[in-house]
C-alpha cells in the first residue's frame, strides 16, 4: 500500500534538495515529474526508485499504481506539500526519483559518432534543446562543461524531453577534455560567429562539437581547439541561438559522416 507522508517527514526535505545541483551529487540521485517524463524513463529502461503522487493525480494514472508491486515505494502527499517538492508553478502531481548515471568522459569519448560538448552554456532551454538534436542526429554523447548549466537541472531534464535518459551524458572540466580528445585522437571543432564557413570544411565524423555560451562564445570556458566553424547567415542578426547553430552543426556533421 502506498504511505501517507506528513509535512515532517525527512524525505519531503531530501527531495527538495533534489532541485539543487549540490542535493544531486550528494544523494546521486534526481528527480523528474510528470507523466509524460515518468512514462518516456520507463520506455528507455531507466528504475525508478521511488514515486511521489497526489492522491487524485495518482488515481488518474492507474498504470503507475502496478509499480509498487515491482517493490517500488509510492508515497502519497498532499496538494500542498507536493507543492515543495516541485519547481513548477503549476506542480503535475507526480515526481519520481531516479539514479544518477555513473557515465564518464572516457565512455562517452569511446563510443563512435560525433560528441557535443557544451562549453560554458548556461541557458537549460539551450541545453535540453541541444540534447534532442543530439539524440535525434546521431552524436555518440554529450560533454558538460562544468561551470555551466548541470544536466540534470529540473529544467533541462524537461527541455531535453527523454533525450537525457538515452544519451550517455558526463560533465567534464576544460583540462581533462582538451586531455581527453587528444589522447582519443578527437578533434575539437567550435561554434564560433567569426569562425571558417561550414561548407569550406571537411567535417571528421569522430569530432567533439564546442557550442559555447549564449552571449560570449567558447572562449570563456574552452582555451583550445582544432578550428573554429561558422554557419553563413544573410540576415542582419550578428549570430544564431547556441540551441539553433549547435542543432544545424550536428545535422551537417550526420550527414557528412
């Protein structure tokens, strides 16, 4: 039978803490909310560990009701103390809690295909949009820069819509990346507005794909790369979105490979 949890209980605390980078790490675990997400980690094969539900939200979703016969503890908690458990103005009543993949950066750069590596991005729209286009173009993986947004942010995990639970992600700092690709025989091409025009490469199929921040570029975080690449634009903005070049780059590098 699911269990009732009062405003005192020490899990409702613990799962706040899930909506900070620091609660994450220190519990490996994170949370997603919503039936839609909840339902897209069941398809990808992802456990999950424990489910939070309001009552009502729970009844209209019979389905989820048949995991607890899986030994997965569902605890029921009131509009308002579900409430605190959720980042969302308008909460959807259902959270549940998953681990935190033990993925590195030396299983990401062994896999074959394209990498993404966002350097310094720190929009979670940006980062969860990249993740779809990354999944949905074939890249091998995805690198996080750390010191940007954390891949497991509520609002990447509901930007990248499922793209998260099936790519191998890991966060990465400047020195073991540059370290990295040159021991994997990678080379590093970055996003840059001043960059050369894509069409005048020959783009490698084994690449790492820089996308910087959203104002300043790669700059700020990556000290090194192999060349810089542009995409050609005629209108009058100075640059594209980091979520569209980034997205544009990895369709050239799948179709080029």
């Amino acid at each position: 039978m699911p269990f009732e949890l009062g405003n005192r209980n020490p899990r409702i605390e613990r799962i706040r803490q899930l909506q900070t980078p620091r609660g994450r790490r220190d519990q490996s675990r994170f949370a997603i909310e919503g039936p839609t997400l909840i339902a897209e980690a069941r398809r990808s094969g992802l456990r999950i560990r424990e489910l939070y539900a309001v009552p009502a939200v729970l009844a209209e979703h019979p389905g989820l009701a048949g995991l607890e016969a899986a030994d997965l503890p569902v605890f029921l908690v009131a509009d308002r103390l579900y409430a605190r458990l959720s980042d969302l103005q308008s909460p959807p009543g259902l959270l549940a809690v998953l681990d935190l993949p033990a993925t590195g950066l030396e299983a990401v750069l062994a896999r074959a295909g394209t990498i993404l590596l966002l350097a310094g991005v720190n929009d979670p729209g940006n980062a969860g949009t990249l993740l779809r286009s990354a999944e949905a173009f074939g890249a091998a993986g995805v690198l996080f820069g750390r010191g940007g947004v954390d891949p497991f942010a509520p609002k990447v995990v509901r930007a990248a819509m499922g793209a998260l639970f099936r790519l191998p992600v890991a966060p990465v700092d400047c020195a073991e990346l540059l370290a990295g690709a040159a021991a994997a025989g990678r080379p590093i091409l970055a996003a840059d507005a001043d960059g050369r025009d894509v069409d005048s490469l020959i783009l490698p199929a084994d690449a790492i794909l820089a996308v910087g921040n959203e104002r300043r570029g790669v700059r700020d975080w990556l000290t090194r790369w192999d060349t810089t690449v542009a995409i050609p634009h005629t209108g009058p903005a100075e640059s594209l979105n980091a979520a569209v070049a980034g997205s544009i780059l990895l369709y050239l590098l799948s179709r080029r490979r």
